[in-house]
C-alpha cells in the first residue's frame, strides 16, 4: 500500500511532526485541565462519569504512565513530552481493534471535536472501512444541537464530511480551511446515537472519535478507540476504568496532514487498503 510507514519510519515521523517527543500542548495547560477535571467541571469530563477519585497528583501519574510526560507533580512548566513508543504501541492496540471491525463488517461510527486537524486521520479510516464492507453510520444529519460554549448556548448542526461527524456553528461563516467546529462536548455522539436507536438501528459496534466523541460513547457502553492529547486527562481516565477500549496518546493540534502516515500506518497493521 503506497504511504504506509515501518516502525522506525513512523517513530522519525511523530517526533518531526511533533505529535510525540516535546509537543506543543504545555505543561501549565495539562495541570490546569488536571485541576478542573479533579473538580468535576464537565467541559473537561468530555461525558465521562468517572467512577473513582482523581486528584491532580494522580492524573499526574496515570498520564506519565500512559504518555510519558514528566511523573512530578512539582513540575509547572515547560511543553509537555509523549514518549513515540508509547504511541506506537496504542495505534498497533487501535489497528488491531479496527482490523477486527472490518474483518466483522461491524457497524461503526466516526466523529471529531478537532475537525481543522484531525480529519486527515479519520477519513482515509472511514473511506477503508466503507470498502471492507462496515457500515459507517450517517445519523442525525443537519441536527440542531445546543452547545454551551466561551460565549453562551450556540446552536450548532451535524454534519458528515466524507464520513466522519462532526458540528458547524448556525449563522457563523467560517473560514475556507474551516470544515467545522471545535468541540469537547458529547451532546453531538449522544444525538446520533439516539437518532440511530430511534430509526431502529443499526447501533455503532465501534465508535472512532475523541473528546466528547470517544468520552461520550464509552460512557454510554459503547466500545470506543481514539487519539487523546496530554491535556484530556477524561479520555485516559476512561480507559483506565474500562469505557474507552484504546487512547491513543498524540499531540492532537498539528496541521491536518501530519496525521495521514499514521492512518497509513494503522491500515497497513489493520490489513486494510487506504
């Protein structure tokens, strides 16, 4: 398959682009979201109910774990570091449970709260799935949601670019480069999954996404796999309590185009054609 990446290729790829190595998610940001998601602010829980008590020293520890960033609480500054084995090794667990949906020719769901960036990896995943058979679900198209934003309740629409789902902001122009909105909530994955089940299916099997997308499932019992930043403690949380089968730890605000060698990469070990 043209693109795809050996290990060592992929690994000078993620430390070139900066989603791994020193990323550009900073240390200050990472607590801050560390201490809000310990106070229960539900812009930071992504949908997530978390089951035990997460203080900030021990978010600390379950992201040093899962990403490598530094395990010392006493440390406040600087950018954050994902070590790229890490990564690799949560993209082969989320190749593996992708190549398992085609193989079934499972039903599933993809959706982005980072649509200016991460569209370049969900797409050719959408496009590879459709041909193996899956069934990509399209609920709830141009579906009003109400969100509460920075500056008060937006109404937003649901849209499908090629596949993947993700909001556009109603009455708001946005740029060409632009194709939607950026997004933590999960009120976007709860509609479309209550629009499939009130349709009478088919339910997603495997919910693709992150933010609210991959947080939101899971909580609602969904299997769910996706990238997650140093500074969205919700979605390791949920792994880490068993809602969210794969987090993926990356840098999740590069251009679009840095993360297409790592869907080459994923089909390549999901035997899929991109």
């Amino acid at each position: 398959m043209r693109g795809v990446l050996s290990v060592d290729a992929l690994r000078a790829h993620l430390l070139e682009a900066r989603l791994a190595g020193p990323i550009a998610t900073t240390r200050e940001k990472s607590l801050d979201r560390y201490r809000l998601f310990a106070a229960g602010d539900p812009r930071v829980l992504l949908g997530l109910e978390p089951e035990g008590e997460w203080t900030v020293p021990r978010l600390v520890e379950l992201v040093a774990r899962r990403c490598g960033v530094p395990p010392d609480p006493g440390r406040v500054a600087g950018p954050d570091t994902v070590e790229p084995e890490r990564t690799i090794a949560a993209l082969d667990a989320f190749a593996e449970r992708l190549g398992r949906a085609a193989r079934c020719r499972s039903p599933v769901l993809l959706g982005t709260g980072h649509p200016h960036r991460l569209l370049g990896f969900y797409v050719p995943l959408a496009r590879a799935l459709s041909a193996a058979g899956c069934h990509v679900l399209t609920p709830a198209q141009g579906k009003r949601i109400d969100i509460t934003t920075r500056f008060g309740v937006r109404p937003h629409s649901l849209r499908y670019v090629r596949g993947v789902a993700l909001i556009r902001e109603v009455g708001v122009r946005s740029a060409s480069n632009a194709p939607g909105a950026h997004s933590h909530s999960p009120l976007p994955v709860r509609t479309v999954l209550d629009a499939a089940a009130a349709a009478g299916g088919p339910l997603p099997h495997l919910v693709i996404g992150d933010h609210g997308w991959v947080c939101g499932a899971g909580q609602l019992g969904f299997e769910a796999i996706g990238p997650a930043d140093t500074d969205d403690p919700a979605v390791f949380v949920g792994e880490a309590e068993g809602k969210v089968r794969v987090a993926v730890p990356m840098d999740d605000s590069a251009r679009p185009d840095r993360y297409r060698p790592l869907a080459c990469y994923v089909l390549n070990r999901s035997c899929l054609s991109l």
